[in-house]
C-alpha cells in the first residue's frame, strides 16, 4: 500500500479520476453527480447549465463573496478527457492505481482532472479555516474542452447564465514543466484548420496526363512545407518557444476511387497555429496565392477560422496579473510566460473580453498530457493545492 492512499485530498482526486468520461459519446452525469457532492460537503452553491443540449453540462460551484457586487473569479476545468489505448498502458487508464512512488496513473491525470480538484481542495481548506473573501467564486466544470468547446465554453460564455456570473478573471490549464520552473500563459495562437480541395484531369493510371490532382498537391506541399521548414529556422535561430512560431501540418489526405485510375479531386486538411504576430488578412491572402500558384482547380474551406483574439496583459494595468504574480513572488517560484501551443477554453473567455491565464501547478513531472501511462505524483498534486491556497486569496480579495 501506498503512504499516500489514506490522504483526504488523495482519495478525491483518485474518484473523480474513476470516472471514465472519455471520448467518444461522453455520460457527464457521474461526474455531475461527483460534484454534487462535493459542493455538498463545501456548502456551495451547485448550479448545472446546458448552453447547447443536456447531455453536455456545464457545472458551477459558487462560493459568494463578501462583496458579490465585485467581479468575481472563477476557477475552470475541463471534465472530459481523450480516449486511450488501453494495451499500451501498464495501469487500467481509469483505475487510478498508485504506486509505491505516490505515481497516480489516469487518464486526465494531468489533464485536468488534477486542477479541477486542486481548487476543491484549496476551497476546502478555507471552509475548515472559516476564511471569507471579498469576492465571489465560481468552480467551473464545462464539458467538450478536448474536441474544441464546440458545445460546452464556446457557447456559454454567451448565454445570459454565463454573463450573470460577472466574471471578471479566470484561471485555466496549462502544461506540466519538466524543470523547477512553472509555466504561465496569457495567450493562445488561432487555430486555423482548412481543407484544401485540389481539382484535376483525371484519367487511366498509366498515362501521363498533365494537370493532375497529384502535381498539384505536390506544388501545394512544397509551398506549405517551405513556409513551415522557414518557422522551424526561426524558433531555433532566436530561442523561441513553439507558441512563438506558426505551426502548419498535414494532417489528412483523402481521395481516389482504384489503384488504376487518376482522381479528378483530393482533399488536404491542413492545421495551421497562427502566431500573435501574424497579421490574418495577409496569411488568407498567402493561402490564396499558394492555390493560383499550384495550378486551376485548388480551392479552400474553413473547418476551423478562429479570429485574433488580444492576449492577456501581464503587467501592472491588470490587477489580476499582478495580484497572480504576487502570490508567484511570495511563493518563491520561479516561471516562463509563453504563448500556450495548443487550444484550451481560455480563447473564449479571452474573446469576451475577460482577462485569462493558464496555469497547471505542476512542475518536474514529464509532460504527459493524451500519452499512454499518463500520471501524476501525490506530492506534486498536494503542492498544487497549497500553491492555490496562496494564489485564490491574493485575487479573490482584490478591492
């Protein structure tokens, strides 16, 4: 047995991490029924919210200040987690095993089931401890962060239920740090997924036809790899992170009827990551060029098109940062302030105009974040919560 399997915050953790709600076709209610209860034991307030249908809630734990007229704070997660392939796990990825190491084994483990029960466990603390804050909390649990928000954030931050929160700040995921350093991020890249639909002359596979499907998707390539290969030289030749730099990748290649016969169409599906500096009228433009450039016949359709959303500030014009930065100092913790590299619900609440960062208090752990044996050390979780027992008052106790 582990020393650490008899631990309150522990045992929490390990049941909500039992909760296999993964990917595809999600039942959200064990973990509503989880959070229930502990909103429950806190004496919170429990509110479910379904912006687009029942079966994708979103959940809220609200603890009202003492001054609720403040904008309030809320502490988000997400609980949904990627599927897994169970062969490739050396632990049933829903079993929460716990080794003899306090290595916690889940899926959502460090994708973040963890910080959703961090911030119960900081507010638990405080309930104990009969401390009473100025402003008014909401623990946010939304659903489908892992396939985009579509029907979970992207959605509620416009409902009249989301805008009688009064939201004034929001803390979110980020990325465990494999160093003693912790990352913090007040910004993400859009997300631009676009396919690319090359039309041509199609024929028997033996010919050399010209204008086929296949020179032009060559040309295409060429042309994304070029500018791709370009970014690669820039984020090593100047130290940049990849949330500095704009990302393009293949991602999907689909087409053809038989072996033997040249298709007169192929679809590309390419996923772009555009960079804060990057101005997105002249990137559309580039992307038009690259389809003139390739040859007739090359069109493109969005699948996703997100707008330039304006980052976060980081200094003292946001009394948010700069109460966030305060606890980091009295903490003694070192961070990096990066550009996140992927997507989380931060983009939404940031496109509404609320200040937003992303921050997992993990540090010198592997980043395991939709990897096979993905885990999460006890100690490491339990300093998480005491991390936010310093970071929650700082900011919920702003005038």
């Amino acid at each position: 047995m582990s020393a650490w399997e008899d631990n309150e915050e522990i045992k929490i953790f390990r049941e909500y991490l039992r909760i296999p709600s993964v990917h595809p076709n999600i039942d959200y209610k064990p973990c509503v029924d989880f959070l229930r209860r502990q909103a429950t034991e806190l004496g919170l307030d429990f509110k479910v919210e379904c912006p687009v249908t029942e079966k994708k809630p979103v959940v809220i734990l609200t603890w009202v200040g003492t001054d609720p007229n403040l904008p309030s704070i809320v502490l988000n997660s997400h609980m949904d987690v990627v599927p897994v392939y169970e062969n490739l796990w050396t632990h049933k990825p829903f079993a929460a095993d716990i080794d003899d190491q306090g290595r916690i084994y889940a899926r959502g483990s460090q994708d973040m089931k963890s910080i959703g029960t961090q911030y119960l466990g900081a507010l638990r603390y405080f309930k104990r401890n009969k401390i009473q804050f100025k402003r008014t909390i909401h623990c946010t649990f939304v659903p489908e962060e892992e396939i985009g928000g579509v029907d979970g954030m992207r959605e509620f931050v416009h409902t009249k239920a989301f805008k009688s929160l009064n939201i004034g700040f929001s803390l979110d995921e980020g990325i465990p740090s494999t160093t003693n350093d912790f990352l913090v991020f007040y910004a993400e890249r859009s997300i631009w997924q676009v396919q690319f639909i090359i039309t041509g002359n199609a024929g028997h596979g033996s010919m050399l036809l010209k204008g086929t499907v296949g020179e032009k998707l060559t040309n295409l390539i060429n042309k994304i790899m070029e500018f791709r290969q370009a970014e690669v030289l820039r984020m090593e030749s100047q130290n940049f992170y990849i949330g500095d730099v704009t990302t393009s990748n293949i991602t999907i290649i689909n087409g053809g009827v038989q072996s033997n016969v040249i298709p007169s169409e192929l679809k590309m599906m390419v996923d772009f990551r555009l960079a804060l500096d990057i101005d997105h009228t002249e990137f559309e433009n580039r992307l038009k060029r690259w389809c003139e450039e390739s040859g007739e016949g090359i069109s493109f359709v969005w699948d996703q098109h997100q707008p330039k959303i304006a980052p976060t500030k980081t200094d003292d014009s946001n009394i948010y940062w700069v109460a966030f930065k305060k606890s980091i100092d009295q903490l003694g913790l070192g961070i990096k302030l990066e550009v996140f590299p992927g997507g989380t619900d931060s983009r939404y609440l940031r496109g509404v105009g609320i200040p937003a960062i992303g921050f997992s208090p993990i540090n010198n752990s592997p980043m395991l974040l939709h990897d096979n044996d993905e885990f999460l050390q006890a100690d490491i979780y339990l300093k998480g919560i005491e991390i936010y027992k310093t970071i929650i008052p700082n900011i919920a106790n702003l005038d």
